[in-house]
C-alpha cells in the first residue's frame, strides 16, 4: 500500500479542527515533501520525522514521499504532526496496518531518539476527538489534562514504537482514563479573604453584591485605603465553577501553555494586567492567536488597577466581550472568536 490516510487536530484557538495527513509513497528520487500551508516548525518535523523512524530501528522508505495536510487553507503550526506523520509514512510503507488509523487521531511532537514529546493545546482536541468518537493517540506527559474529561477515550503515548506496537497488536499503550481530580488546595497558595480587612463595611458590602450579582465593579479613593485588596478578595467569594465552565477555562489554560492545577482547577481565576499592556495583550491575537487577557479570565475576574494610566484605546476594545461574552479576533490569514465572559472590576484614584 503506497497511501495511507491518518487523522489529527490543528490548533485555532480554542478549537481543534480536524487535519487528515495523507501521505504517498511513489517512485522517483528519495525525497520527503510537504504540502498544505504548513508554517516553518511543521516543515522542521521531515528531519524529526526520519531521525525518529530510524532511530526506532524502523525502516525509512528510500522514495520519493508526499505528504499533504488537508484542508489546504488551515495555517498549521508546531510540531503536533510529527506522530501523526510518522505513522502515515510508516503505513504507506506497508509496516504497520492501514486498516485500523480510521478509528484513531493522532497528537504528539517527535524527538530524534523516537520518543514523544508533550504538545499544547491538548485539552480542545480531546473533547473534539470524544464528540467524534475516534479515540485518540497522545503524549504520555499529557495523559492528566485528557483524565480530566468524562467519557474520553484517548492512550498516552511514550516512544514511536510503543504506539507502533500498540497499532500492530492492540495493546502496549495505557489507556487515560477519567479522574475526578481531588480538589484539595495547595496550603502555600492562600485565598485573600474579607477576614482580613478591618473596617471598609462599604466597600465589603458592595463586593458582597457584586459577587452575588456576577456585578462589575468599580473602586474609586485615594491611594492606601485597600481598593486593590479588596479587590483580590473577590475569588474567594465566588462559588465554584461547575465541570463544564472548568473544563472551558481549563481547555484556555492549555492552549496557553499554562500549568492545570487539578486541585485548583473549578476555581475562578483571577487575573490583573499592568497598565501598560497594549490592546493586543488584552484581547489577543499575534501570528498564531494567543488568548489575551480577556480570555484568559474567562469565568472569573479582570482585575484593572489604576484605571486611568490604561491608554484609552486599550479600554475601548473591552466593549464587545463586556457586552457579548466573547470577542472576535480578525487577522490577514485566521479569524477565530474566544470566550471572554469575565467579571471586570477596576480601581482608580479620585
């Protein structure tokens, strides 16, 4: 068999469109190309791509290989193809079965010994591999953000040829399995809370409405007076995210590069720009449409002190998620919408 087919998911915000790596193996000079408006560090995996098969002690075909990434018009970036490009190399070589890579999605980024590597962004495609109802094929590091999700069926992956050992017999990859995690908090982080501020029965009964009312909020006095503290107390009154907001405010936490802490995770998060962060910082954006800040306190709190030093232009890109939710990010090769349903609280002086 000189073609075979494999499934993956790209990386747009946070969605996680399917991308079909078909590969062909023909005759003529021994070449490796790829095709698919693939960015510099996909380009990259063909040398990842042949150090790992042939460090696998797996054979590389000494043909000429084309690879292309459909759809055509979906940028993709990183190297969460590798796996799935060595898998489809070594199927259209006829060393593992063709047969069986319908039922699988395939997720990882290679290194040049053959091991699997962790990628971002893995949450997303683990909910869109479920609702698919493909199981999906992943890095082993990553196995603990996809035991987050109720009813997946995904394998973490190590090596290369622990994956090719699992397509050939059925077996040699442990499966990820759903987790409750164990909500019990690091006792080194500690939540501010209104024990804590002696008088201001006010200002404590305005955040008290706020935080009842899922109210925006906005403290105005002279510098010292507690605005920022109480302020930072705003979390601690707010009730816990059910699974699916956490598992929303989780799947930004991935595609950030962020650190899920499982014992945290239902949390609101609380998050507070400087002021002299620019307008792409808050609503996001940038060559591979990173979430900004607006996103990334998304069912939980934006905090802006000293509300007067943001440049205006800044604050004038908050109305659309304040009024809608989400906000759409429009660029010359993407446009994607993010969730942004947080709860704005500012402080300023008088």
């Amino acid at each position: 068999m000189s073609l075979a087919i494999v499934h993956t998911r790209a990386n747009i915000g946070i969605e996680a469109p399917l991308v079909t790596v078909e590969t062909h193996i023909s005759n003529g000079m021994p070449t490796l190309a790829i095709v698919g408006l693939p960015e510099a560090a996909v380009r990259e995996s063909r040398e990842r791509v042949r150090s790992a098969i042939l460090n696998a002690n797996l054979e590389f075909p000494t043909r000429r290989v084309t690879i292309n990434l459909a759809p055509a018009d979906l940028p993709k970036s990183g190297g969460r193809f590798d796996l799935a490009i060595a898998i489809s190399i070594l199927a259209a070589s006829g060393q593992i079965p063709v047969e069986r890579l319908a039922w699988y999605e395939i997720l990882g980024e290679l290194a040049l010994t053959g091991s699997v590597r962790s990628v971002h962004g893995v949450l997303p495609a683990v909910l869109a591999a479920r609702d698919s109802g493909r199981v999906l094929i992943l890095p082993a590091v990553n196995s603990d953000e996809a035991s987050l999700v109720r009813g997946v069926k995904a394998f973490g992956a190590a090596t290369l040829l622990d994956l090719c050992k699992h397509l050939l017999a059925g077996s040699g990859l442990k499966p990820c399995r759903f987790k409750p995690p164990v909500l019990i908090p690091d006792a080194s982080v500690q939540l501010h809370d209104l024990s804590e501020i002696r008088g201001q029965h006010m200002a404590k009964r305005a955040l008290q409405i706020a935080a009842a009312g899922a109210h925006n909020l906005l403290f105005v006095g002279p510098p010292g007076t507690g605005k920022t503290m109480l302020a930072n107390c705003l979390p601690s009154l707010l009730p816990t995210l059910d699974e699916k907001e956490a598992l929303e405010a989780a799947a930004i936490k991935s595609i950030s590069r962020q650190v899920i802490d499982t014992s945290r995770w239902m949390e609101p998060v609380f998050r507070s720009p400087h002021h002299s962060a620019t307008s792409v910082a808050l609503v996001g954006g940038g060559a591979h449409g990173r979430p900004g800040e607006v996103t990334l306190a998304h069912r939980g709190v934006l905090f802006l002190d000293e509300l007067t030093e943001f440049n205006r232009s800044v604050l004038d890109v908050l109305r659309e998620p304040l009024e809608s939710g989400v906000i759409t990010i429009s660029r010359a090769n993407y446009r994607m919408q993010l969730p942004a349903n947080f709860q704005l609280v500012a402080a300023m002086n008088p």
